[in-house]
C-alpha cells in the first residue's frame, strides 16, 4: 500500500501560516484604530499590520508551491473535476456515518476545506494590504476606502470561523487516534510511518478515525 507523505515545505508553510494567523486574530482583540491607538491598542494594531503582511507572504508562497504541482496540485485544494468531486462525497457520507475522513495530501474533503481556507485566508491579507496602502502615516482611512474595513470585517469573521473549525477538527481527529497531526507536524521524525492515503476506500466499522 503506497504511503503519501506531505512535503516538508508544506509542513512549513502549513505551521507559519497556523502561527500567524492565530497571532493575527488575537491582535485583531485589542487593537485600536487608526488615529485613536494609544498604548497596548497602538502596539497590537502595529503588530496586526505586520503579521498581515507575514500571512498573506506565506499564503502566497503556499499558492506558489501548491500550483507548481507539490502535493497534489491546486486540484486538490479545489476538486472541480469528477474524481475530486466523487472523493468529497465519499468523505462527507462517511462523516454522516461517524468515520472521519483520512488526511494526507489526497483529494476529498478535508483537501476542499484548506483549499477554501487559503482562499479565505490570502483574500483577508489582501484587503488587508490594501488598507495599509492607502492609510495616512498618521489619521484615519480617507472616508472614500472605507469599504475595504466593511470588507475586511467581513472576511475576518469567516477565519474566525474556518480557525474555530480547522482547531475544532484537529482535536477530534486527535482523540480519534487519527495520525494527521502528526504527519502535518514539520518536526516529526522522516523516518517514522505514517498511515497511507486511501481516497476513496470507505473505512469500515473499527478501522482508524471511526468516532
């Protein structure tokens, strides 16, 4: 049985972008806004501008690796086409029946959800950057951009919503005595096996991942 591995780029990258994105939405708590930040609010909202352009940097670079080709393509992260979309409802009726779907770099479910997180994810980087473009040094957005922070508010409540899930997910996946953490991690050992990807093969009753 083949055994599929994610690379030790995307290990990286998926550990970055994990960090900075929950650096990121803990700042967004206290920061103050333009022109009013005084203080810890002054600093958090520094901070937020910096870490913004660290995630959509790493989101990119994660766009870059995944449309060259690694890890199964950008066709995994959006399975358009008849495979990918078989292996999604394979997935989603064995999460109808209590079986969590496999990890690793394959088409199905768990593929689609990243694949929709990164886009939610670069989209929110770069309202983001539009922001920090047109901000004055010093003052408030002009009152003509200010739709780019209705936007960016937007957004921000679906990575509120895709990292309670994302974390949500990985804890049940771990008490499950799922592997995918582990595989995911970038300081796992290369010599330690990990389960093998099996797309479309349904889990039985006992088998690994069953809730």
């Amino acid at each position: 049985m083949e055994t599929i591995r994610w690379t030790s780029t995307t290990r990286w990258l998926h550990l970055g972008l994990a960090f900075s994105v929950t650096i990121q939405l803990l700042l967004s708590l206290v920061l103050e806004e333009p022109g009013e930040a005084e203080g810890l609010g002054r600093w958090a909202l520094i901070g937020h501008e910096l870490f913004g352009l660290l995630v959509l940097s790493l989101a990119l670079l994660h766009w870059g690796w995944i449309l060259a080709g690694h890890d199964g393509g950008w066709r995994r992260l959006l399975p358009w086409d008849g495979e990918g979309r078989r292996a999604v409802w394979t997935d989603l009726k064995g999460l109808l029946g209590m079986r969590l779907p496999e990890g690793g770099p394959r088409a199905g479910l768990p593929s689609l959800v990243e694949g929709l997180g990164l886009l939610v994810v670069t989209a929110q980087g770069s309202v983001g950057l539009a922001i920090f473009v047109v901000l004055p040094p010093a003052g408030s957005i002009p009152e003509r951009f200010e739709f780019l922070y209705q936007i960016h508010g937007i957004i921000g409540n679906l990575v509120w919503l895709y990292w309670f899930g994302h974390v949500g997910m990985a804890l049940v996946h771990r008490l499950a005595g799922d592997e995918t953490l582990r595989m995911i991690s970038p300081f796992r050992q290369d010599g330690v096996s990990e389960p093998s990807a099996r797309a479309l093969e349904p889990k039985g009753k006992g088998d690994r991942g069953e809730l």
